[in-house]
C-alpha cells in the first residue's frame, strides 16, 4: 500500500513536471517565432501578393487605355479612367510626375507606383515626421513657400498644442496672377490631436490646411473662432481641417467652437464647414463637436461638415449645436449641389439642434441644388423664428430635376413660430424625387411647446409622383 502511494506521488510529480517542460517549449516556440520572424514572413507574404496584384491591375489598366487611345503617350485623365474600371472609382490616383511619368497611388495602402518605359516600379515614399508644434510650424512654412510633398507621407508622432497666436495655414490660396501653395502628400495623424488652432483675425481661406489635394487622415482638431460685431471674419472659405477639399479627408474629428457675430458693415463667407469650408472630393467617416454660431450679415452657407459640397460625403456624424443666421444651413452641409447632379451625401447623421433665423436651413442639407442624399438621418431639434424662413428634418430646399432625397428619416422635433415647416422637404422647384422617407409628424409651436399634428411633414411635394413611408 505504502509502495502504491509513493508510485502515484511519482506520477504526479512527473506529470507536473511534464505539464511545466511543456509550458516552457511553447513559450520558447512562441520567443522563436517572433524573434525568428516567422510572423513577420506571413506580414511580408501578405504585402507582396497585395503589390503583385495592384501592379497586375495597372498592367491590365494600362495596356487597356492604350488599346481605346490608340496612341504612344497616354495622358492621366485616359489611364484613371481604365484603372477605376480594374479597381473602382476613387480607389487611386493618377497623376504625370515632374519627369512626365505616369504616377499612381493606391489610396487604402498607400503604395505609389511609377510607370517608367512600360516597367511599373514601386516607390518608397519619402517622409517626414512632425513631433513638436514647432515641426508644425516649419512644415507649414515648406508649404506655403512652394513645396507640395506629393511623394512624402506626413507623420503626426504626438499630440501638439499651438501657441496663442493665429494659425498661419497651410498652403496659400493663391490670386488671380499668383498660383496657390497646395498639399498634395499624405498626412497620416495616427490619432493624434492638433489643439488651440485659432483664428481672429481675416484671411480668405482659414483652416489647417488651405487647399488639400492629398489625403489627410486619422486626426483630430481642436480650435476656436471668434469675432465680435465690430471685428468680422472675412474669410471666403473656414473649415477646421482645410478650408477647400479636393483630395480625401477621413476618419477626422473636428471640435470647433465657432462664435462669427458679425458686424454693421458685414462681411463674407462662402463656406463655413467644422471639417472644410467647401468640398469637391471625398470626405468619409468624419465628425463634427462643439458650437457653430455665424451671424453674418452675407454669410451664404454653413454646415456641420462641409459648408458647400459639389464631392461626397460620407459616413459623416455631426453633434455639434448650430445657431445660424446664413442663407443656407445644415448640419451636415450648407448646401450641396450642381447642374450635373453628381454630388453625393450619404450614411450621414445629424445629432445637433439647428436654431433657424436664416433662409433654408436642414438637418441634413440647407439647400439641395442638384445631387444625391441617401440612407441619412436627423436625430436633432430644429427650430424656425422668421415668416420668411423654410426648414426641413433632412432639407430645408429641394430644386432642380436631378435632385434626389432617398432613405432618409427625421425624427427630430420642430419647433416653430413662423414660416413654411416640415420633416422631410420645405420648399421645392423644378421636378425633384423623395423616395422612401420616413419622418415625425408632430411639431411644436416654440413658445408653448404644446405639439401640434402637422400635415407638412413633406410640405409642398405632394403634388409630385412620390412614394413616402411612416412608422
């Protein structure tokens, strides 16, 4: 018995030390494969069957485009066309270098590729990394004496707080003799926060950035404008991020603190945007926080994202508390549109209460003059105070044939005490399309609060061949 006992103690004590030595050859197997590199093999393996396939499509692309061109040279507009059609439009860039080279940037992995006598070669990107205010600063001044950084990628390594004065921009609009100063690079902001951005003081285009051609992505922004009845903002175009987009901006939150009163002797804005002050390319996944307050007397549009949109937005969220007295407001743009009806807003969501003493002010849209809002939704209370005033859960106007307002709802709260009101639309011309809406019926007058039935829930639309649905 006692032999039996002691050959089970040896047992378990071998099975210990067994279960111990095992435990030790996996944590050494696991060292190994780190150190050794297998998991870095994988993450190389992976990147080359990603180049090797984007270098297949721009062979594919190219070769193609020279086939409909039927000609030696290609041009970037004829060689963007064909690769959009290999991998989708808005997935790349395509550009002539400085030595007349066919330049390509694949956006979602950054890789730029150069075809050079038919080869196509990868390039290594150039870069630059800003760690202080002060790299901000001489990075800012770089720009805005001429250099564009179309081949370097831009690394924000810290969080940076600017110094009290105005922020000097960067890039340059530039005049009617004189070309602007553009970014046309990457700037990569790893998440980290640019604080205390301020203006004061008049400048035509204010922003971080003035004229973006590049992609600006995964940032945030903190800043403030202010301007008293005496001292106006003039600026043309203020956005936080850039006060003009014609590149990619993404993943990018602003909070803004907007306080432009305005004066006796007025002033002008064109677009006043917490992310831009007007778009002509893509911005996706973006979000606006704080307090926009423009009282202008010539201020024409004013948005949570954009002021003006002729590109597409996206999967945009806006929580910031909107008090404007410009022409067109919304809380996703100011307006959006053009004669082509190309420009696109879409999964976006409005979350901040908009307080109308202006013309066509939206949830979504101010004014809609010709485009696309889809799948986009208002959350917040909107109010409207004058007899001349049209506000809308998703548009304040809707006009032009080729203007179209799709799976969207509203159900924020109006308020009222005089003008044309309602939860979809107020106002329309031409011949528009809203299809597959949904909004609240009831509003408030804004002094009582007590809620009223409302038949505006799509005011003046009815007329047209319309498919609406509520809940």
């Amino acid at each position: 018995m006692k032999n039996l006992r002691k050959n089970q103690g040896i047992t378990l004590i071998a099975l210990v030390i067994t279960i111990i030595v095992m435990l030790i050859l996996v944590a050494v197997t696991i060292t190994i494969a780190i150190n050794g590199g297998i998991f870095d093999y994988a993450k190389r393996a992976r990147d080359e069957k990603i180049i090797s396939d984007e270098k297949e499509k721009i062979s594919l692309s190219y070769f193609n485009a020279k086939i409909e061109k039927r000609a030696e040279e290609l041009d970037d507009r004829d060689f963007q066309i064909a690769l959009d059609s290999q991998v989708g439009e808005g997935k790349t860039n395509v550009t002539i270098n400085d030595k007349g080279k066919i330049k390509i940037v694949f956006k979602d992995t950054n890789h730029i590729y150069i075809i050079d006598e038919e080869k196509i070669i990868k390039q290594d990107p150039l870069e630059l990394h800003i760690k202080s205010s002060t790299d901000l600063y001489n990075f800012a001044t770089r720009v805005n004496n001429g250099e564009d950084f179309k081949d370097y990628f831009v690394y924000l390594d810290n969080d940076i707080q600017l110094e009290e004065e105005d922020w000097i921009v960067i890039g340059t609009p530039g005049d009617r003799d004189t070309p602007g100063q553009v970014f046309k690079g990457l700037f990569e902001g790893n998440n980290h926060k640019i604080s205390n951005v301020k203006f004061s003081n008049s400048k035509s285009h204010m922003g971080l950035f003035d004229i973006n051609s590049g992609i600006i992505q995964n940032l945030n922004i903190e800043g403030n404008i202010s301007s008293t009845t005496e001292t106006f903002i003039h600026g043309r175009y203020v956005g936080f991020i850039a006060a003009k987009n014609g590149g990619k901006i993404s993943n990018c939150t602003s909070t803004v603190i907007i306080n432009n009163l305005g004066g006796i002797e007025g002033g002008y804005t064109s677009g006043f945007g917490g992310i831009v002050g007007t778009n002509y390319g893509t911005i996706d996944n973006c979000i606006t926080k704080g307090q926009i307050r423009t009282h202008g007397e010539n201020s024409t549009s004013t948005g949570g994202i954009a002021g003006t949109n002729t590109g597409k937005i996206s999967n945009c969220k806006n929580y910031a508390q909107m008090d404007i007295a410009s022409s067109r407001g919304g809380g996703i743009a100011g307006e959006s549109g053009n004669p082509q009806g190309t420009p696109i807003i879409e999964k976006c969501i409005n979350y901040g209460n908009i307080k109308n003493s202006g013309n066509y002010k939206g949830g979504i849209v101010g004014e809609l003059s010709g485009g696309i809002i889809d799948s986009c939704a208002n959350r917040g209370e909107f109010y409207s105070e004058n007899q001349n005033n049209k506000a809308g859960g998703i548009c304040g106007r809707i006009r032009r044939d080729v203007s179209t307002i799709t799976n969207c709802y509203n159900t924020g709260r109006g308020y009222y005490v005089l003008g044309i009101f309602s939860g979809i639309a107020a106002d329309y011309s031409d011949n528009p399309i809203i299809q597959n809406c949904y909004t609240r019926e009831t509003f408030a007058n804004k002094e009582s609060r007590k809620p009223t039935k409302s038949k505006f829930w799509c005011a003046r639309i009815s007329n047209y061949s319309t498919k609406f649905w509520k809940k």
